[in-house]
C-alpha cells in the first residue's frame, strides 16, 4: 500500500490550536516520541474508545432490560391519596409549665 499522507493545519490564532501545537513540538523532549506516531495513537484510540462506549451502551441497555422485565409495574391512580390527618398531640399540663419557664428564662437573658 502506498504511503498515505495528510496535512494538519493550526490557526496560532486559536487558543487550542496553540496548546495542540506547544504538546506535539515537546513530545520528542518529553515522551520520547514523534509527533506523527502520537497523532495516529491518539487516532486509534479515539476509534476504539468509540467503538467500546457504543458497545457499553448496548450492555447496560441489555442489562436494564433484563432487570426491568422481572418487575411488575401497577398503573397508578388518577385518584390522590389521602393523606394521614388523625393526628393528636396531647401535652401534659406538667410539660406545658416547664416550656413556658424555659421560653421565660430565653427571653429574660434579653432584658
């Protein structure tokens, strides 16, 4: 097969483009490695990595189907529950007394 090449172009106009360029002239000082052979890794790997999160959707969407078809669904009411509204509260006369000193002894510290 023959050689294929490509031009990549960076606008030093361009924040990113600048950080993109800065990264690959110290991939040589830094990682030991040229320029092309990290563009075609990183290429491969965008690939890859997109091929694995399009299968791991397909897993967790096979997952979930099989959870959710062994529960039971019921349809809901178009009806509101009532809420609970027995209610009682019974204070003892011995209780009201001691709240009322000790709202009397909170207020008395203001003057």
């Amino acid at each position: 097969m023959k050689e294929y090449r490509i031009n990549i172009r960076f606008n030093p106009e361009n924040e990113k483009d600048r950080m993109i360029v800065a990264y690959l002239n110290g991939l040589r000082e830094t990682q030991n490695v040229s320029r092309n052979s990290f563009i075609i890794q990183a290429i491969y790997e965008k690939i890859v990595e997109g091929d694995r999160d399009a299968a791991l959707v397909e897993q967790i969407r096979a997952v979930l189907k099989e959870e959710l078809s062994k529960v039971s669904f019921a349809a809901a009411s178009d009806e509101p529950d009532e809420p609970e509204t027995d209610f009682s509260f019974e204070v003892s006369e011995e209780d009201l007394e001691k709240s009322k000193r000790l709202l009397r002894s909170g207020l008395e510290m203001f003057g």
